[in-house]
C-alpha cells in the first residue's frame, strides 16, 4: 500500500514536471527563467539589500541583517549537506528523457531544492518585519523556485519541500529573534 502510495507520487511528480519543463517552455520562459535560476543575478541585489539593512536602518535592520544570514546558513547547510545527501535523489536532468535542459544539470542531488529552501527563507523572514514588501519577497521566491524546474534541474516537489522547510526555518528564526531582541 505504501509502496503504491510512494510511486503515485513519483509518478503525479513527473508529470508535473514534464507538464512545467516541457509543455509550458516557450521562448520567453527559455530566455528568462536561466536568468531567474542564475544566484549570480540576484547576488548584487542580495549584497545591496544586506549592506543596506546594516547601515541605514537602524538596530532593527542590523538584527534583521544578522536574522536574515542565520536563516540562510541554517538553511541552506540544512538543505544542501544534510537532507540531499540522506534523501539521494538524482535530479531529472539525470533520470528522464527528453527534457527540456536550459542550464547545466550540476553534480548534486535534487530534494529539497536549496535555491527554493534559501529564497523561501529569506522571503518569510523578510516579510515578518517588512510585511509592505511582502508580496514581492513572495513573487520573488516563486519565481526562482519555479526556475529550477523551467530549467530542467529539479521536479515541483523538490520546490514545494524546498519552500517548506525555507519557511519553516524562517519561522523558528524569526521566533528566536522575537525571543531574545524583543523585535
């Protein structure tokens, strides 16, 4: 029964994939989404963010800052060394055929993905103390999470646990935060 269970959701889990990666590529989303995957485009905008937390805005956006980059190394250690090594899932650039393979398919494993998990973490813990920015950290997160199954990296379940346990992370942070600095 479980075993039954298990591979409805593998198979539920490549459809979508095939649905997303094959069926919606068009030649906006073939150009923009290796944009989107790439963290080389946002790290400017990550480093400004930062810089600007640390300097004009005041304590609370210092312990922002601090908040925001143990959410992300809590994070992404998490994701990348701990869960992806015991789960072990090869990513569908590896496992399926006729793919729609936007950018290199990349040595690691696939569950949870790292770029939803830290993109879901730092846009819930954003919007706990910035809640006016709220849906663009949110939009922002999906996009990029979205990205990596455009890009034929990873499967939609990958990014639904990806974006889970970001969040959830985000969430224990952000109590902790509240916790110790009354903010």
């Amino acid at each position: 029964m479980l075993d039954n269970f298990i591979g409805l959701i593998v198979s539920f889990d490549k459809s979508a994939f095939y649905f997303i990666n094959v069926t919606l590529a068009n030649s906006i989303t073939d150009f923009i989404m290796p944009i989107i995957t790439n963290e080389h485009y946002w790290m400017p905008v990550y480093v400004l963010l930062f810089v600007y937390l640390l300097i004009f805005s005041g304590k609370k956006g210092r312990i922002v800052a601090l908040g925001l980059a143990v959410t992300i190394i809590i994070t992404d250690q998490f994701c990348s060394s701990f869960l992806k090594q015991a789960v072990g899932r090869l990513r569908p650039c590896f496992t399926l055929n006729n793919i729609h393979l936007l950018v290199s398919c990349g040595p690691g494993k696939s569950f949870p993905s790292s770029h939803a998990a830290n993109n879901f973490a730092a846009a819930v813990f954003l919007l706990n103390y910035y809640s006016k920015q709220k849906y663009i950290f949110i939009i922002i997160a999906s996009l990029v999470a979205l990205s990596r199954v455009f890009v034929g990296v990873h499967y939609p379940l990958d990014i639904m646990a990806g974006a889970l346990i970001g969040a959830l992370i985000a969430y224990i942070v952000v109590f902790s935060i509240k916790k110790i600095f009354k903010l």
